[in-house]
C-alpha cells in the first residue's frame, strides 16, 4: 500500500475537515463527512477540492426521501 496508515491520519478534507479513508482499491481518498473522493497521483494524495469528485451514496446508503 502507497499511503501509510500514519499518512491518512494527518491527512483531513479540506472542505469539511473530517477525516478521510482509503478506497478499497487504493484510488483515492474519500472523505467520511462529505464524501468527496480526492484521488491519488504518484501516490500523492491530491488534497484539493477542485480535483475531487462527489462520489454517491449507493453502496449502503440511500437517501431517505419523506
Ligand atoms: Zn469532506
């Protein structure tokens, strides 16, 4: 693995500050609050809200509609 465990523990989204985790497949880094994925180039983590993507809430969540 390129990111070190004592890496993503520094690291924190910069729109909202929360903490971010490894995609499962190592392609990025996703914010657990807002769930921007900030991808990683050269195995630099690119920590920049321009180059996120906004990655939907499919997998386990569904937004709840009233
Ligand atoms: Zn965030």
């Amino acid at each position: 693995m390129a990111i070190s465990q004592d890496l993503l523990e520094i690291l924190a989204c910069p729109a909202c500050k929360a903490k971010v985790e490894l995609k499962p497949d190592g392609s990025g880094l996703k914010c657990v609050e807002c769930r921007r994925v900030y991808p990683i180039r050269d195995d630099i983590p690119v920590m920049l809200v321009d180059e996120a993507t906004i990655e939907d809430g499919t997998e386990d969540q569904q937004p709840e509609k009233s």
